[in-house]
C-alpha cells in the first residue's frame, strides 16, 4: 500500500508540477532594443490612463516625458545564420512609439497596444538621446536594474540626436537591427575600439564611489551606424564626448588589449608622416602621498608596429629610435590634454578616486568622505603620464 | 541502542560542506559588505575561524560520549527535564530555522526565475522534498549529501570567468573604512551565523566509525564549504564594489548574469548557477530537517520518523509565510540566526564542562 501510494506522489509530482511560469516563445513580445527620447510637454495629453489618470501622475522637479521606441521580434520571422535574401527587416522586427513619464508608465502604454507580454530577457540595447544623458540617467537605470529579466550584459549607447533614428539603421546583409547594433559594439570591444561597457559595468560605475561612467556614443548613419567614441559621465549626468582618438588614449592607459586605433606620427624633420599602431599595451596607475596630498603616476607601455609610411621611404634602425621619441613625446602630450579635459568636467573615468580610497583610506577618510570631495581635489589634482613607446615592426617592407 | 549502519569520517566532512553551502550564499556578501565595506574578506575569514569552535567543541564531545547524540547528551548530562527542555528548543528553532530559509529560497525563485509561480508552492514543493528523502537510514542521509557535494562546488569554477572584470580597488583597504571593532566582529558574526549551521554532526556521533579523525576531518569538511563561501565574497565583492554590492539583493545570482563564457558556448549561466544554488538549498534544509525529526523521535524513543517528518510540514510551512516582505524576511533570519549560533556554540561546549565537573565529582 505504502509502495503504490509513493509511487502515486512521484508519478502526481512528475506530471502535475513543471511549467508554471510557461510561456511561450510566441506568446512574448520580444523587445529586442529601446530608445529612450525626451519628448516635449504636448504629448502628455496623448498618452492613454494606464498608470494614471488624466493630470494625476504626481508633479515632480525635473519631470520628463519619455519617447520610447521599442524594436519587437516577430517570432517566426528573425532568420538565424545566414538565411535568404529576399527577407529585409521590415518583416523581420516591428517599430512601435509610446510616451510615458517614467520607464515603466511608458512600458505600460506600451503594453496596451500588444497582444503579448512584454518581454525584456532577450534585449540586447539601450539608446539614449545625449539630451537625456545631459539632464540625468539615473532615473531609467533604476528601472532597467530593478527588472530582473534585463542581461547585465546588454548593451548601453548614447547618440547626439534622436535615438530612436539609431534603431531603423539596417544594412542589407542583417536582418535584424538590434543584433546588428549589439554586434557592432561587441566587435568594437573586440578590436580595442571601446572599452568593454556593457549594462552591467556602467552600473558598477556609477555605484562606486571615485569612479565616472564611460558610454560608448555613436551617430546613425542612415543605414547603419559609426562608433563616434565615448561619452563620459559625472555621477548620473553627461559631461562631455571623447573622440576615437581619445577613447584610444583612455584605453591605453586603462591597459586594455588589443589596441584599435592607429595613430599618425610625422617625423622631427617633417620629411616623412607614419602610421603606428600599437599592438600590446600595458599601463599602471599609481597613486602616491606626496606631501599630505595624493600624486597620480600614470605609465603606460605600449608597443606597436608601422602600418604605413606613405611618403618617404627612410625607415632604419636609427629612424626607428627617433620615431619613438618623437612619439613618446606626442602620446605624453595627448595624454596629458585629454586628462586636463576630464579634470576640467570633474570626470573621474579612470577611477583614481577609487584608488586613492583604497590606498589611503585614512586620508579619503579625514580629507574627502565622499564623492563630492573628490572632485575638488580632482580638479587640480597633480597627475603625471609617462608613456613608453617601442616600436618593434615595420610589417613586410624592408624600408 | 545498536545501529546497523554507519559513516566515515570523511562522510562527515562531506556532510559539513554541502550543509554550509546553503541558503545565505545568495545574501551573504551583501550582508556582510553592508555591515563592514571592503573589510568583508577578513571579517569572513575571521567568522570561519570562529566558526570552527562550535565543530571542535561537538566533535570533542562525540569523541567523550560515542554513544549518545547531542539530544542524549543533554539528557545524560543535564538531566531528563532541563535536558529534555533544551531538546525542545533545539528541534523548535531548528523548525523555524528551516521555515525562513525555504522562504528565502522561494523569495529568490519568486522574484528571479519563477515570477507567476505561487511561492506557496514552491515551499511545499521543497519541504515535501525533505520529507520524501526519508530518515530511517543514516548513511543513506550522508550519500545524499556526498552525491551533492560535486554538483555544489564545481559549477562555482564558472565564477572565475568573471575574473577579468574584478578590480583591486574594491577589495581594497583590506581592513575597510573607518571601522569599529564592534562593527568588524558583527561582520565576522554574520559570517559564522551563516556558516555554522552544521550542527547535524551533533546528531551523527553515534553511526560515526572513525572518531579519532573526525576532529581533522570535519575542521577540512569545514574549510572546504567555508572556503567556497568566500571564494564567492571576494568575486563579488571584487567585481561588484561596495556601492553596488549594497544595491543588489543576490550578489551572486547578479555576478552570474555578467559572466560570459569564452566562445560563448552558454550566452547565460545564471541558471546553472541558480540550479546550484537549489540542490546547496536542499542539502542544507535536509540537514536542518534531519535534526528537528531524528530529535523529536528520540526525545520519543520511536523509530516513527515518516509519520513525524510528515507531522512537521505543516508547522514549517506555517513558519515561512509569516514574514510579510523581503525585508522583514532576512530581519528575523538574522535575528534567529544570531540566536541560534548561542546554541551552536553555547551548548557543546557547556555539556563538556558540565561532564568534567561531573565526572570529578563523580571520583570524588
């Protein structure tokens, strides 16, 4: 008796549990990517009683009226691999535009118009317009962190302009937009051309303390889009845009590899212009107590390789050492600028604050406390660069 | 009372581990990292250490009395009514123990993988899993855990995928800002709090073989789960950083969802990690169950203990839905845990000087 009623439960517990929070593929509605616009104070009188009544969404300082642009999935339609070649993405992902004072009131709106259930596990980016990023971020990444179905690993832009332009950008040999756009920043970090920001690492930043938030910034072009470099943060605000050249420079002294940029040398006695690109980059970055306050040494060891001497052909062992110094002396320089802009928009992307709190935490402790502090030390904080820059090749040409 | 069957001590030390690796390794970097900053690697360290007492202490004393488990210990000892009364509390807490630990385990599920499943559900479903794994046989209670252990500890090597992304400068000051050393110890408390739930031993001392080696053994078993505990405290403190530690209310399962794997060959593993988590559940609450049903069918004498397991579900289940919300949730699994650790503690070492004293009154 005792057998056949275990028996019964295992049997009842195999078929009767399982699928509870079942559903399927076809029933979601896949947003693949959003666009977050600020949309002018006409369009509250449009937006649907679906969070709140007519008027009644509670009036707040710095109250914004989001544009949403979601780019849907038609399940059945998305071609994996390499698929036919009468598909463009107008049958493949669907466009729709709704408004809402917060992310979820406008989610909400949103929800009206489908069918399905919204669902945001398969997103893979988030634009936002430069006028958003300007005002404050910190509002929409309090819903994007709170959803639990978000990947930390989903892709953040910002573009000067209209973000939800970004979304319709589709060459002929993608189907889907969004996979195209995530696929263009995750080849971007893989060639060394942005460092690795996804989601999750900008929200790391943005938490800790004596560390600003880099954003990768690109500019639709139509059918497709261009990476435009950087976008750095002071706690939720933008501050300022670096540009592939710099975002270069930041890399370098981050350390990352492989290096994505070339760089153009002309030679000390101007017969000759070069095009190096580094290939392995190692950095270090140091924070020592001189006299009660801290002193940033920043070293960065690069080598690299001649990619192009387009005018004259004079490499030599000699030629080589003098284009490195030559080139030491341009990087440092370089370096040296872009840290005066960052310092000057108290933009701190390279988490010296961090490191001074590790360090010497007795000293944030008394001195700084708080983020607030920091970027009035920062400011005129004495950050020396040296930079180390061999250059081994030359590629297949003897000369 | 003659035991057919019998564990090694090295069962033991397996039986340790996979029990440690429990509930609180969702929640337990946050915790500690909210209560001491970037202090939380030497204050889990020290709560480790401290941690080992409460073992040395009941493995000393199942080396004393080979006979008896702690429930007959407090009863040899302390007598039939101060020690039945002391079995009483230690089999109710263990019961409420175990109801907010499935809470939390069903929170988790709720609000991370399982939205729309009721969490009633999901408790009965995990309580009904305790009870079906029968107690009667008490090597089959330590294969159980040793068939685990594997499924446990090895999914964590898919944390070091997220090694690139750890910075040094958040695990640094090792000794945190501006600490008290009040604030320090409450950290390393919540560490041992959460790692000393090991108390299932005390219930084993008689099947034991080996008790010369359980001492070393066990303080292995010990290291083994503690030390993957802390693995997980340093990686997430490490990639996370204080600030977005405090944030977050599953470091771990949040970790899980930034790791990529290299050549992508799984685009996710949160759910692997998820599933982990779920059998370090299982094992922990089999083990608490373990306790509450063997001690009340001695304090009994019955061998009963489907019917009393059975009897028992619905008082757990009662004692997981009293919370109202998340917070009030871990409120009291703190709070009872601090309480708890007294009788860890507290208990093996008083029954082994009460039976010093005992004795030489005895030869007096």
């Amino acid at each position: 008796m005792n057998k056949y009623f275990m028996f019964l439960i295992l049997v009842s517990a195999a078929l009767l549990g399982g699928c509870w929070d079942r559903y399927e593929l076809e029933e979601r509605a896949i947003i693949l990517a959003l666009a977050i616009d600020l949309a002018d104070e006409s369009k509250a009188a449009e937006m649907p009683e679906v969070t709140h009544g007519k008027g009644e969404f509670p009036e707040q300082e710095n109250q914004r009226i989001y544009k949403l642009t979601a780019q849907l999935a038609v399940p059945g339609k998305v071609m994996l691999g390499p698929g036919g070649g009468d598909t463009n993405s107008g049958d493949t992902d669907w466009l729709l535009v709704t408004y809402g004072y917060t992310m979820k009131d406008a989610l909400s709106n949103l929800q009206q118009e489908l069918a399905e259930k919204i669902h945001l596990g398969h997103i893979q980016l988030i634009v936002m317009s430069d006028q958003i990023a300007k005002n404050s971020i910190e509002d929409i990444m309090d819903f994007l962190r709170r959803d639990y179905e978000i990947r930390r690993t989903a892709w953040v832009m910002i573009t000067e302009g209209e973000a939800h332009q970004i979304l319709n950008a589709t060459p002929p040999i993608q189907t889907v937009p969004s996979l195209y756009l995530a696929n263009t920043l995750k080849e971007a970090v893989k060639f060394g051309k942005l460092p690795k920001e996804y989601l999750g690492k900008v929200w790391i930043d943005f938490s800790d303390i004596g560390v600003d938030a880099i954003i990768p910034l690109v500019q639709p072009m139509g059918d497709h889009i261009r990476v435009e470099g950087l976008a750095y943060f002071k706690e939720h605000k933008m501050v300022g845009k670096l540009s592939p050249t710099e975002t270069g420079a930041v890399l370098a002294m981050q350390g990352q590899n492989p290096a994505g940029y070339s760089n153009v040398v002309q030679s000390e006695d101007k017969s000759g212009i070069y095009m190096v690109k580094p290939y392995r980059r190692s950095s270090d970055i140091s924070v020592k107590m001189v006299d009660g306050k801290p002193k940033v040494f920043i070293r960065v060891n690069i080598e690299g390789f001649i990619e192009e001497e387009p005018k004259s052909k004079n490499l030599s062992g000699e030629k080589l050492e003098e284009l490195e110094k030559t080139i030491n002396k341009m990087g440092k320089e370089s370096l040296e600028k872009l840290i005066k802009k960052l310092q000057k928009d108290q933009s701190d992307i390279l988490g010296i604050g961090a490191r001074v709190r590790a360090y010497y935490p007795k000293y944030w402790n008394e001195q700084i406390k708080d983020d607030e502090g920091w970027y009035e030390v920062y400011k005129d904080l004495d950050i020396q660069v040296s930079m180390d820059y061999r250059i081994l090749r030359v590629g297949m040409e003897w000369k | 009372m003659k035991h057919t069957d019998s564990i090694s001590s090295i069962q033991v030390a397996g039986i340790i581990a996979s029990t440690i690796i429990g509930v609180p390794l969702m929640v337990l970097p946050r915790f500690i990292v909210a209560e001491v900053g970037e202090a939380a690697i030497l204050a889990s360290v020290v709560g480790l250490i401290l941690s080992s007492i409460s073992l040395i202490a009941i493995t000393e004393l199942g080396k004393k009395y080979k006979e008896y488990t702690i429930i007959g210990c407090n009863r040899l000892l302390l007598g039939k009514y101060i020690g039945n009364l002391l079995n009483v509390l230690i089999i109710v807490s263990m019961m409420i123990v175990m109801g907010l630990e499935v809470r939390q385990f069903a929170e988790v599920l709720a609000s991370g993988l399982l939205p729309n499943t009721p969490i009633e559900f999901s408790i009965i479903i995990m309580i009904f899993l305790c009870t079906l794994a029968g107690f009667r046989n008490v090597s089959t209670f330590a294969y159980i855990h040793f068939f685990y252990l594997p499924f446990l500890l090895i999914p964590m090597v898919f944390l070091l995928f997220s090694i690139k992304d750890l910075e040094t400068y958040h695990l640094l000051p090792v000794f945190g800002h501006e600490l008290s050393l009040f604030q320090f110890m409450k950290g390393a408390f919540l560490m041992m709090a959460a790692i000393t739930n090991y108390f299932v031993v005390a219930m084993l001392i008689p099947y034991i073989k080996d008790h010369e080696n359980c001492v070393k053994n066990g303080i292995w078993g010990l290291f083994l789960g503690g030390l993957a505990i802390l693995f997980c405290i340093v990686m997430t403190l490490g990639v996370f950083g204080v600030q977005e530690l405090e944030l977050l209310y599953w470091p771990v399962l949040s970790l899980s969802r930034i790791i990529q794997i290299p050549g992508e060959v799984l685009s996710r593993i949160d759910a692997i990690i998820l599933i982990t988590w779920i059998f370090a559940v299982f094992t922990t609450l089999f083990s608490h169950y373990f306790v509450a049903v063997r001690g009340t069918a001695e304090i009994f004498r019955t061998d009963k203990f489907n019917l009393i397991s059975t009897i028992m579900v619905p008082f757990i289940y009662v004692i997981a839905l009293i919370p109202d919300n998340i917070y009030e949730i871990y409120d009291y699994g703190i709070n009872t845990a601090f309480f708890v650790l007294i009788i860890y503690i507290a208990l093996p070492i008083g029954l082994l000087i009460i039976g010093r004293i005992r004795k030489r009154v005895r030869v007096q």
